[in-house]
C-alpha cells in the first residue's frame, strides 16, 4: 500500500516522514540519512555560525543527493539579540544567584556578571541557505517575511513554517510559506511561537489543532507532536495532514548529536512525566524533568529573553555534559519519549515507520 502523498510530491521524497532540524541534535549525520532513506532530513541552524552551517549543508551533500532542509529560529526576540546590558541588574542578579547554585553543585566557579552577548547569525545563515539552493527552509518560532519566502522561490527553495495555533497558520499562510507544521503540546522542544506566551498558551493537542489547521488554510499541513511510529504517521494522514514531522524519536538515533545520558533518559522515560520548562532558554519547552528544571521552576527566579538564559547557563549545561550528569543537563523531550524503546540508526526508523504505517493501513482496509 503507497504512501505517497502530496508532500512527497511536492518535495521529491519517498514517504512523507519529516525528522525536526533540532537545535543541539540535528547535525549533518543524522539529516542525511534519514534523507538517503526516503524522508525528509533537515540540519539544525540554531546557533550555528554561517561557515559552520555551510560545512553542514556540503557534508549532507557529500552523503546523498536526495532533498533536505535547513532549520532556522526567527523568533522575535532573536531579530536583533537581546542585549544583555539592557536588563535590569536586579534580574540579571537574581538568575546568576540561582545558577550559582548549580555551578556549586557542578564544582564550577560563581559568576555574578551579565549573561555574555549573543551574535546576530540568522541573516548571514539565511544568505547561506539561499547560496547553496537549499531544497526545504524550515522555520521554527517564527513568521517569515513575504520578501524572504520570495527570495527563497525564486530560487527554488520550498519553504515550510511550524505554528501552535491557527491563527499562526493563517498568518504564516499569509506570507506566502508553502508547507505548514502543526505542532501540538505534546511535542518536545520549544513551543512554536514568535511572541513568547504565558505557560498554558498555544498548548493545544495534535490531534485537535491538526484538523482544525488544515480546515483554515489552503497549504499542505504536516503533523507535529506525540508521533514515534507507523500507527502515529497513519492518524496523522487520518487528520488530513499531508505527513508527520518527528523530533523526540530521532533524538534516540545514533546519528543524533544528543549526549548518551540524554538519550539513556529517554529510552528510560515513559512519557508521563515530561514538563514545560522556561528555564533552559527563556521560552517555553518541553523536556523531561531534572533537577535543574525543578529546583529553578521552585526558586522562583526570573528568566533572560530568548536564548540570553541559555547563554548565562551555558557553562552549567557544558559541564553537566562533559560529567554525565543528567540533572544538569538539558533534555528536550516530548510525550511520546514514552514510545521510544531504543536507540538505532535513524535510517532504519525511517523505514520501520513506513513499514508500520502501511501495516496499519492495510489492516484498517480489511477490518471492519
Ligand atoms: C531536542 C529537540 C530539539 C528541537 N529543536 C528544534 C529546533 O531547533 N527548531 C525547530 O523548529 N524545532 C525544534 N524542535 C521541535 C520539533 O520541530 C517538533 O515540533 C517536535 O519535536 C515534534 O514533537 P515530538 O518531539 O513529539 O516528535 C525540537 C524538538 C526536540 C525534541
């Protein structure tokens, strides 16, 4: 039974399985293999200078010629950095007091300072993506401007968007993007939004906005959120999605950037208890909690703007990494880390969602 939808068509892929261009995961390995399987890879643009992005792009490149995206942030608070010099030294103060108290923890020196600056990368990696013809731009947290989405086409740059809401999907609709992903609360990750919203916010279940995007907009809609298998990609389709985008299933690929305590944590956690964290970033995201989630949330402590608190807890994050040590770490997951039983090579989750997927279909074509 075929796959084949209209996503596959309009990007030149074999089956409409799309792997999340996640920041810290999503390198070059991981993207082209789960591309040279049939799906859509796509690399991590998060934080990434625009040299090291290109190196990205060719290494992809160097492995298949089969079609592949470029993730990007644009999210508000990012287009230009915030400055650090511009808050307050009480907020500044108390998030360097509560960090300080893991950096005791982690035996690394107090720091009482502003958070360092961030560099302004997403217009120089944008010339990147456009320079090397990209097949897919792939956006996260953001609304591109119509003028971007057209450079984009005149050189043949499909682009896709990721929204929480439909009121997102109209408006990045509006703008011209080609591909709409509709991200759903249980995804892993940061929430897609370009304002930052309060907690509870753009939280709505995939299998409720899903329906209700692709009834408001006339582009295709991939699903996002809560899918890890044949039986997820096939309810996808079910809610008039066009394919499904996964991120938490391939953090657990051994292509994946992930550290091992990161992925041991997922492959012990049964998803019941993931949490909505602003403290690794400064926006909200989905992540299995740790003591670093918890203790922080219980502190009390403002948070920076985007990526301005990742930036001050960078050092933490690092050495946390570098110990093992998962209480420390960051462990982006999403509910369904509760369906993911393994750590294998991420070609070979391509392939075992599709052969899932047709196994479903075809039993739902001869059962009554
Ligand atoms: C570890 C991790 C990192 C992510 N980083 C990004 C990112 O940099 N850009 C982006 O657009 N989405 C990112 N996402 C969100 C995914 O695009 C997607 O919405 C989500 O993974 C789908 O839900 P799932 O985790 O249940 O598969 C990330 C997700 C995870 C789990």
């Amino acid at each position: 039974m075929s796959l084949r939808t209209a996503l596959c068509d309009l990007l030149g892929i074999e089956y409409p399985i799309v792997q999340s261009g996640m920041g810290s995961a999503a390198g070059p390995e991981l993207a082209a293999e789960v591309s040279r399987a049939g799906g859509l890879g796509i690399v991590a643009g998060l934080g990434v200078t625009s040299d090291e992005l290109r190196k990205r792009i060719r290494h992809v490149r160097s492995v298949t010629d089969r079609p592949f995206g470029v993730n990007q942030w644009l999210h508000t608070e990012l287009r230009p950095p915030a400055d650090p010099a511009r808050v307050p030294p009480t907020t500044m103060g108390a998030v360097q007091q509560e960090l300080n108290v893991f950096r005791e923890r982690l035996g690394i020196p107090a720091v009482d300072g502003p958070a360092p600056g961030m560099p302004d990368l997403i217009d120089a990696e944008f010339e990147v993506i456009l320079e090397e013809r990209v097949p897919v731009w792939s956006i996260g947290l953001g609304n591109p401007v119509p003028a971007m989405v057209r450079r984009c086409h005149e050189r043949g740059i499909k682009v896709m968007a990721m929204v929480a809401t439909v009121e997102d999907a109209r408006a990045v609709e509006k703008n011209g993007v080609d591909i709409i992903v509709a991200q759903g609360g249980e995804a892993g990750g940061h929430r897609s939004t370009w304002i930052k919203q309060p907690r509870e916010a753009a939280n709505v279940a995939t299998l409720t906005l899903v329906p209700q995007v692709v009834d408001s907009v006339r582009v295709p809609v991939v699903a996002a959120g809560g899918i890890a298998d044949g039986r997820g990609l096939v309810a996808a389709l079910a809610l008039g999605a066009v394919g499904a985008l996964l991120g938490t299933r391939f953090v657990a690929t051994r292509e994946s950037m992930a550290s091992e305590v990161w992925k041991k944590r997922l492959l012990e956690s049964d998803g019941a208890h993931t949490t909505l964290t602003e403290a690794y970033t400064g926006l909200w995201a989905r992540s299995l909690p740790n003591r670093y989630t918890e203790d922080y949330a219980a502190s009390g402590a403002p948070v920076l703007p985007a990526l301005m608190q990742q930036r001050a807890a960078q050092d933490i994050f690092t050495t946390a990494a570098r110990q093992g040590d998962a209480e420390h770490s960051m462990l982006y997951a999403g509910q369904s880390t509760g369906l993911v039983h393994d750590v294998p090579g991420a070609a070979e989750v391509v392939e075992r969602i599709a052969r899932e997927a047709r196994a479903v279909l075809e039993r739902l074509a001869t059962s009554r």
